[in-house]
C-alpha cells in the first residue's frame, strides 16, 4: 500500500487526475466545461484522500480545477 498525502484545494492537477480516473471519457473537454460548478464542487469532496473543506472553497478553485481537467483529459487523447 503506497501513500498517498492529502489533496487540497490548490492540488488542481492531483483533483483533475482524481476525476478524469473516475469519469474517463464519458467528460469531454465541452462537456466538462459545461459543468455546474456546485456538481464539480461535490464531486471533489468525494475524492478519497482530499482534506480540503466545503467552505475553503471558490470560484477561481473550481475554474482551475476545471480547465486542469481538460489538460488532463487532451493528454489521454493523445
């Protein structure tokens, strides 16, 4: 069992790994950029091993967490 440390809001490329492995390709880079941002919200939440909080939280977390998503998914695409 390897470690893994505590994700955080800031941690906008281990949240985007986290949520490209859990929704692979049924996001695209348009659909992901269509997301409500209190969905993508409670999705981080739900990542095992995240230590950040619902009210440390904010928009400009949500925009990177976002766009670092879709890096993460064009590089799958390759």
């Amino acid at each position: 069992m390897t470690f893994e440390p505590p994700i955080h809001w800031n941690d906008y490329e281990d949240i985007a790994m986290k949520l490209y492995e859990r929704f692979g390709n049924d996001f695209g880079e348009s659909k992901i950029y269509r997301i409500r941002f209190t969905d993508l919200h409670q999705w981080v939440l739900e990542i095992p091993n995240f230590a950040g909080t619902a009210a440390e939280s904010n928009e400009g977390h949500l925009e990177m967490i976002q766009s670092t998503w879709v890096y993460e998914w064009r590089d799958a695409q390759k």
